[in-house]
C-alpha cells in the first residue's frame, strides 16, 4: 500500500509542479513532502513545543486546504504506516486530522454553545511546561485533580510539551481545537483512572469516540485491538465498552471543561461535578 502511495499517487499530486518529494519506508524515522503539506516532516516521536511559544495560543496563518485526492492519499498513507506500527504517533496524528473535519465542526459549535467553551476559544490556553506549573502541582494536596495530574506525568515520564503539532487542518478555528483535544489527553487519563497501557488507551479512544465523534478514535480502537490478547478483547468489549458509553456520552463535553482552572479541586468531587464514573478494574 505504501509503495502504491509513493509510485502512483503522489506523482498525480505533483504533476503540474515540479517538486522534490521524499517518502520513507516503515519505521524510517522521517517523512518529507513537499509543497503541499506545508513542508511538514514526520517523526515517530512527538513535536516538542517551543520555549518562545506564548502562554495562550495566538491566531496562525491560514493554510491552504487539502485537495480531495490529496486528503485521501495522506489519509491512504498515513492508516497504512499506523496499522504497521501503532506507536507512530505522527501517522495517527496525521489520520486524525485528514478524517475529522466533520467532527471538528461539531466540536467547535458545541464549545461555541457553552460559555466556558466560548471561553477557551478565545483564550486559547496551551497544556505545556510553559504554561501549566508541574513543580507547583505536585505541593497540592494530594486528594487534588492538579497532584493527581503531576503525578501521572511523573510516574509515566510524559511531558505535556511532546504532544503533536497539528499540520493538515487549514482553518485556524479548527486547528486549534484538535490542539486543544490532543493536550487535554492526560486530564482525560486522570479524571477516568484509565492507565496508559495499550487496554487503557483503547479504552480511553472508546470515550473519546462517543464525545468528540473523530473518526480516528474508531479507526485506533480497530487496530490497536489486534495487539490484545482473546481476554483483553472480552474485557473491552464487554467491561470496558458499556462504561465509555455511558461516561462518553454524559451530557457534560470535556472540550467545555477548563481544566487549568480545576487543579485546587478535590479530585473525587471533580469527578461527581462532571459525572465521570471511574474505569473498572479490570
């Protein structure tokens, strides 16, 4: 499939222009296309934030969309590099945007309905080192939703600096909320008790499925559950499941909740305020 992409594909994109292009093969650590995709290159970890990057996130400059063929053959290349090796978060990331479109509109006219939702799109807060004091939230008490966060960070080495860029979505709107859904991914673990293993992820995109609607939680669910073993795949479906749906589908949008404002609170009250139920035991 890959080879595909690059033989035939990508030529009919650049056919009118003359341009350099460079595909690498799987697990390669770097994919160059050009000038389509903005000179973006891919990596199998994630960007890193810049240290100059504001504390709230300013308007970017436009980009030009995607062409129909064009979406599709990323779209094309992109769920084959992630179903040969999940771990390429880059490729995920990618899928993500080229499929969401639909979803993302849905996404911003449910924060533009609520006033904290209205709120966050209009201060842009980013979840990075710069911004976010992990050092001041691990002196919290520790009932807190801010040391039980700092602490998620620390005991799995995360940093919320590492989290994708978003490179595939033109509107500035629009890229901003698939940032904002991508860096808000840790609250997510924390407020479930859902651990970052392949299980827990996959129940965590379950959740995600049901309150965003991006196509890629789906798609990550159906790979990702290849790699579980027979008892694992009963777990979640029939543990894991029934609890996303009924905590995915809570009146209550996460996308709505300002969760740099939520740190001082207790972290059982903050669940029963946003009527999250913890994942099972499993």
């Amino acid at each position: 499939m890959a080879a595909l992409f690059q033989k035939v594909l990508m030529p009919r994109l650049y056919s009118s222009r003359s341009t350099f292009v460079s595909i690498t093969r799987y697990r390669r650590p770097l994919v160059q296309i050009y000038p389509f995709f903005d000179n973006c290159e891919f990596s199998s970890s994630r960007s890193i934030t810049t240290a100059s990057e504001p504390f709230y996130g300013g308007p970017r400059e436009e980009k030009k969309p995607l062409s129909p063929l064009q979406s599709i053959s990323l779209a094309i290349y992109s769920a084959t590099n992630a179903f040969l090796d999940p771990e390429r978060h880059d490729m995920v990331a990618a899928l993500a945007e080229v499929t969401g479109s639909v979803a993302l509109q849905n996404m911003h006219r449910d924060m533009m309905s609520d006033p904290t939702g209205r709120r966050i799109l209009a201060d842009r807060p980013l979840v990075n080192t710069e911004s976010v004091d992990i050092k001041t939230l691990e002196q919290l008490p520790k009932n807190t939703f801010g040391y039980a966060y700092a602490m998620f960070l620390k005991k799995n080495g995360f940093d919320p600096d590492e989290r994708a860029l978003v490179k595939f979505v033109a509107k500035d709107e629009l890229a901003y909320v698939m940032k904002r859904y991508r860096q808000s991914h840790d609250f997510y673990h924390v407020v479930t008790d859902l651990p970052p293993t392949v299980l827990g992820e996959l129940a965590l995109k379950y959740v995600e499925l049901f309150q965003t609607g991006l196509p890629v939680c789906a798609l990550s669910v159906s790979v990702g559950s290849m790699k579980l073993s027979k008892e694992e795949r009963r777990q979640l479906v029939e543990e894991y499941l029934p609890w996303a749906i009924r905590v995915g589908k809570n009146h209550k949008k996460w996308m709505n909740i300002y969760w740099e404002e939520e740190f001082h609170k207790d972290l059982k009250d903050f669940r029963l305020e946003l009527g999250i139920d913890v994942a099972p035991t499993v």
